[in-house]
C-alpha cells in the first residue's frame, strides 16, 4: 500500500510591528509665552469694553453675560436695574458674535498654538471694535436710547466673536472675557498644588488683566470719553499681529 506524504504547512509570517508613534511636537516655550500674552492683553481689552459699556451705556455689560442675565432677573423680580431691552440686545448680541466666531474657528480643538482661524476671527472683532468707535465718538456722553442699543450691540457681539474665538484654543480656563472660571480653577489647582508655573502666570495674569483694563476703561472715560474705545481696538490690533508672527512660526 502506497504511503501519502505529509506536506508541513510553513507556519504564518509574523505581523509587522506597529510603526512608532511620534508624540506631537511640543510648541516653544517663547511662543507659549507669547501667546499667553497675547490672551492676557485681550483680558486687559475686555475689562476696558464692560467698563465703557457699564459707565457709558447704561449700565449694561459687553462681556460679562452673567451679570446681564441677573439683571434680567431683576427686571422680573420687580428690581430696580438697568433697562432690560438694553440688556436683552446684550445677550442676543452676544450669542450672535459667538454663532458667527463658532462657523469661523470651526470650533475642533486647535491643531497648533494659534491656528490662523482665530487671528480671522480676532479681525471680525476688530472691525467691530472700529465700528464702535466710528458710532461712539460723534454722539457724545449721552446717547439716545436707539444709539445706545446699536452701540452694546456692537461691542457684545465683538465680546461673542472673542469668547469662542479663545475658547477653541483649548487653553485651560482661559477665556479672556469672564474671571469666574479662570479664578475657580486657579483656587483649585493651587489647593492641590498641581498647576504648572507657566499656568499660574497665565491666569493670575488673566485676573489682573481684567482689573486692570476696567481701570483703565473707566480713566478714559472720565478723561478722555470720545477716545476711550481706542483703547481695547488698538489692544486687539496688536494682539492680531503677534498672532500672525505665531501663525508664521508654528
């Protein structure tokens, strides 16, 4: 009886190995820092438009929506308070500007330090900032009440356009235009001692950057009203060109 052979199968070839992943190049620390500037300078703008909005324009804030949804709360509760159209075009100002920044920036977490799509929305801000300007000056210290809706129209939209600009950059508690959070969670993390020192800089610059615009915002009002916008619109400008440089860089 004839025997078979028995053919052996080559055993498989192993799987490649999975290539290496390389780790994201981490960006510099001078432009960490120059940008961390840059969000401590829009803080200063910002503290400098509620304070033109608040001694300027009725009492109504630019920025900081918290405050302007209490004041709503006021107007139902039978408070006194500032005048609730007034607030009411603040807010609906304000969510348009995040809306529009929100299409632009795309709103996905930032691929480098700062992605050109922010300096563009950081230009739409700028522009309205001008247009603030333009508006503002001519009218005097009392606006009428028509005026004085289109101009904290203006400035809570460019407010709008900022906050979600900064928010896609994805920079811890950084939003440049509300302290709550930024003060929050710098409390926090120093109680744990867990923040980096570039960090702590950061926000207690953001902090400072605020008080320190509000002062300067309601100086020039006192002194020098018909300029007293100039103020953040140039901060804005020269915060657009450190971003470019950025851009270019990274």
């Amino acid at each position: 009886m004839d025997t078979i052979p028995v053919t052996s199968t080559p055993p498989a070839p192993p799987p490649p190995a999975p290539a290496a992943t390389v780790p994201a190049r981490a960006a510099p620390l001078a432009q960490v820092r120059v940008r961390d500037v840059a969000l401590v300078a829009l803080a200063v703008a910002t503290g400098a438009i509620d304070a033109i909005s608040w001694l300027g324009l009725g009492k109504v804030f630019s920025a900081f929506m918290t405050g302007n949804l209490a004041f709503v709360g006021f107007d139902i509760g039978g408070a006194d308070g500032p005048p609730v159209v007034r607030t009411l075009v603040a807010l609906g100002a304000f969510a348009v500007g995040a809306a529009i920044s929100a299409r632009v920036v795309r709103t996905e977490k930032a691929q480098s330090l700062w992605p050109s799509r922010v300096t563009l929305a950081l230009a739409v801000v700028l522009v309205l900032e001008i247009a603030f300007l333009a508006v503002w000056a001519p009218v005097g210290s009392d606006p009428s009440d028509a005026v004085g809706d289109v101009l904290v129209a203006i400035s809570a939209a460019a407010m709008g356009v900022q906050t979600i600009a900064i928010f896609s950059l994805g920079v811890k508690a950084s939003f440049t235009t509300a302290a709550t959070a930024t003060l929050a969670v710098l409390m926090g993390d120093l109680a744990q001692w867990t923040v980096m020192r570039e960090e702590r800089i950061r926000l207690v610059g953001l902090l400072l950057g605020i008080v320190g615009g509000a002062a300067l915002g309601a100086l020039l009002v006192d002194q020098a009203y018909g300029w007293a916008p100039a103020l953040p619109l140039a901060i804005t400008a020269a915060v657009i060109v450190a971003a470019v440089g950025m851009t270019r860089r990274g």
